[in-house]
C-alpha cells in the first residue's frame, strides 16, 4: 500500500578565452587531476565558430548504461569491474552515493572502475547528492532487494518536464514491497516474491528498478510492456553475468526467475548511441565529414532513418561510421509533398535523447521539418536560444517546433538548459558565425566526457574560460 504524496519536477583542459585569438591552442595546459573538472561550477566554453571538422572520433561509454550498472553493484557483496565507464559528472555523483553507503570504489584505469559492495548497510542516502541526479533512483531496486528496506530522496536531475516516478512505485508493490512516501521514499520488504505485471508505461530507469528488484525475488517475475533500450539490454547483460536468469532482453517481455543471491563480475558498457548521433548532428552544422569509430551500428536504425530525412546521408565502413556532413542536406518531403516529421518514442523509435541534436541539425537543412518531442514537455524550450542566434523556428506547444531551413547561425551568448540541449547549443555555436559563449557547461559535462578535448582534436576551436560572463 502507497501512502503519503511525493512531487518530482522535473576537459582535462583549461586555457584562458584569448587563446581563441591565436592560430593554435598552443596555451593549452593538462590538469593535474581528472576530477578537478567537476569541482567548477561557473566554467563556460568560449567557441568560434565557422570552423569546417575532419577527423574520427569515438563514442564514449553509454551514460545511461553506466548509472544502473554502477547501482547494480549494490546487489552483490564481491567486486564488480566494469569497463568503458565514461567519466562525467553523472557517473561521479552515482560512485559519491555508493561510496557513502558504504562501499569502495577504485579507479583501475581511465575508463575501468571496481566497486566493491560489501561493506554497504542499510542507510539513508545523502539528500544533496541525490538530488544532483535522477539516476539516484536506481539504487532503490537494488538496495531494496538486497536488505529489504531503502530510505531515499526525492531524486533531482534535467530540467525538461515533470518526470513520473509511479511506474517504479507499481512495480515494487507488485513484487511485495510497501512504498511510503512523504517528502521521500521508503520501501519495505521482507524477501520480494516474483509476479506478473504489465508496467504502466515502459519507462527505463523504472524497468531497470524492477529488474534489479526482481532478480533477488523469490520465484519467477515476467514484465510486460518493458523499457528495451540499448541501456536496458546491457544491464540485463550484465546481471547474467552476475548470476541472474533473465529472458527476452531486447524485448517488451521480460521473464526473470529469482536467484538467492549474485555474484562478482567484470563487464564492458556499450558505445554511447546517443553520442554517436549527437556526432551526425555535429557534421551536419558544421559541413565536416567525420567517421565516428567503433558505432553501436546495431542501436542506430532509427537514428539513421531521422537524420535521412533531414537529407543527412551515412555510410557504414565495417565498425566505422561516415558521415557526410559536407554535402547539402535537403529535407525529404512525406508523399506528395506532405511536410515531414521527425518524432520520438520508446525503443527502437527515434531517441528522445536526440531530438535536442535533430532541432539545430534542421537548422542548417533547405527545407520545412516539425519536430515532434512526446516526452517531455519541457525539452522544447530551449530553441529561442536558437531562435536568438538567427534560426526560424516556430515552437508549436511545448512539444512540437517547425524548423525551417537554412539559417545562418550569428555566435551569442547562451546557457546548457540540460545535457541534450546543451550539447545542441555547442554544436550551433561551432557551426555559427563568430563568438560564442556556453554557460552552464557543467550540464553539457554530465552526460559528455571532455568533450570539447575531443573536438578540439578534430578541428573545433573551443576553450574552457574559468568563470561566467
């Protein structure tokens, strides 16, 4: 039984910005510490724009994958390594909470992390971290199944809309648990026993609860109209690797028989094939041909199809990824001249995650395309910072804009609303005339690792100016 109310609203480089006034980034000094990065709040990017790209670049981690493999060490008591772990602010927020808990995490190399659960015990979680990311969420399931009981705070993350948290509460009530709620969550059980259940909408991070809920369940549990994202299958993955017996990863139905307890592994997360298609977005602004290394083709159909009918053509190269940023991207009108749409939706539709990158993509693409985002309600707002840099769009409502291509795009002054829109904002800034200046980068920084290192490699001329102004 539910009782009480809960509301949820929704580089390793710094140079000084009058590098950007040199032939070269020649001033450009390491830091000394990787994690010196997070600890600045007022950091900005200084971009000029205009810059043609040329190079490879390769996915990083998927963030999304990373932050419920991280809470799924918490199921067990032996060492969990996982590897490809990108290094954003996310990631180190989700490590601050488990090692709070009580458990040690060690860094083996840049991108491989060990964590080691054993010493977590049933404790609150810290409100102030928690609230720095929708990710702490995660650990309900895990912590909930391992001791029977979690205290946590309401969880805080973007800003893009009010985000439903009852499909995480349906499903541990239909596993056994009791959800009280008031001013936070508290979860109680004895051992879960598994059950049937049709989730009421299939939301990710609540699949990935009542996944990690349900493999320490007693008996068997199958969930219907289940979250089958990439990030959803690789924590599936890595749970059978860990001992557990899920069935159907990759679909809607997932059928789990519970297991007395987990075990240690080693796991590599997947590429990000949202930063993959953030990248196509990116040579489509900027007219650069880029081969993005190592894509996660097999996640990436509808993503292709989108960036098609902006004009945006791909090519596969084995493992590798082109695209061909440098040719003029016409929209592809609907038969018989019907203005098209590119619109989101659960997996395999068209990312949500990308519909931020499609909007500053039609920007620079001849032609008239709606942008219909379903999801959020708050993620469209973000194109009058657009809109203030020369582009012609038309916000219909709070989830559907009418692009209309091409824009020469002027440098200004803008913020990172979130991570997805801040990323748009840089790739507009790069592909605009002049100087611009992100703000808010510590947004862009949660879901991007060093980013504007790796695009400087590739061409971009961006620099880390230490202070908003």
């Amino acid at each position: 039984m539910r009782t009480g109310l809960l509301s949820v609203g929704e580089s390793q480089y710094v140079a000084d910005a009058s590098v950007l006034q040199a032939p070269s980034l020649a001033r450009v000094q390491p830091r000394s510490h990787h994690q010196t990065i997070f600890k600045e709040e007022m950091a900005s990017f200084v971009v000029e724009g205009g810059q043609r790209l040329s190079g490879r670049l390769r996915p990083a981690g998927n963030k999304n994958a990373a932050l419920p493999a991280l809470a799924a060490t918490v199921l067990t008591s032996q060492p969990v390594t996982l590897e490809n772990v990108p290094r954003i602010r996310d990631v180190e927020t989700m490590l601050e909470i488990i090692e709070s808990l009580g458990a040690t995490v060690t860094w083996d190399a840049d991108n491989t992390v060990t964590v080691d659960a054993s010493g977590v015990t049933v404790g609150d979680v810290d409100r102030t971290m928690a609230e720095r990311i929708r990710a702490s969420l995660l650990l309900a399931g895990p912590l909930l199944a391992r001791f029977g009981s979690v205290r946590l705070p309401p969880p805080g993350g973007d800003v893009i809309g009010k985000r439903r948290l009852d499909a995480h509460f349906l499903a541990f009530e239909a596993l056994g648990a009791s959800v009280e709620l008031d001013g936070g969550i508290h979860l109680e059980a004895g051992r879960l026993k598994g059950a049937d259940f049709f989730m009421d909408e299939p939301s990710v991070t609540a699949t990935e609860n009542a996944v990690m809920a349900a493999v320490l369940a007693e008996g068997r549990t199958v969930i219907r109209n289940a979250a089958a994202e990439p990030h959803v299958q690789d924590l599936c993955h890595l749970l059978n690797r860990m001992g557990a017996g899920i069935e159907g990863i990759g679909m809607g139905r997932l059928e789990i028989e519970g297991v007395p307890e987990l075990f240690g592994a080693s796991y590599r997360i997947g590429a990000d094939h949202i930063e993959a298609g953030s990248f196509i977005g990116l040579a489509a602004v900027t007219g650069s041909e880029l081969i993005v290394e190592g894509a996660p083709l097999e996640h990436m159909d509808s993503t292709l199809l989108g960036f098609r009918r902006l004009g945006i053509e791909c090519t596969v190269d084995g493992e590798d990824l082109i695209i061909h940023g440098d040719h003029d991207h016409v929209v592809q009108n609907d038969a018989f001249g019907a203005v098209p749409k590119i619109d989101d939706g659960p997996w395999p539709a068209f990312p949500a995650d990308l519909t931020s990158i499609a909007v500053v993509a039609a920007t620079q693409c001849t032609g008239t395309i709606l942008i219909h985002e379903k999801m959020f309600e708050s993620r469209m707002f973000f194109t009058d910072k657009l809109v203030g840099m020369g582009a012609q769009i038309i916000l219909c409502d709070p989830h559907r804009a009418v692009v209309v291509g091409p824009s020469p795009l002027r440098g200004g002054t803008v913020e990172s609303p979130d991570i997805r829109a801040g990323m748009a904002m840089l790739i507009a800034a790069l592909g605009a005339t002049g100087t611009s200046r992100i703000q808010n980068i510590r947004q862009i920084e949660r879901g991007y690792e060093r980013i504007d290192e790796r695009l400087v490699a590739v061409g971009a001329r961006i620099v880390r100016a230490e202070g908003e102004a």
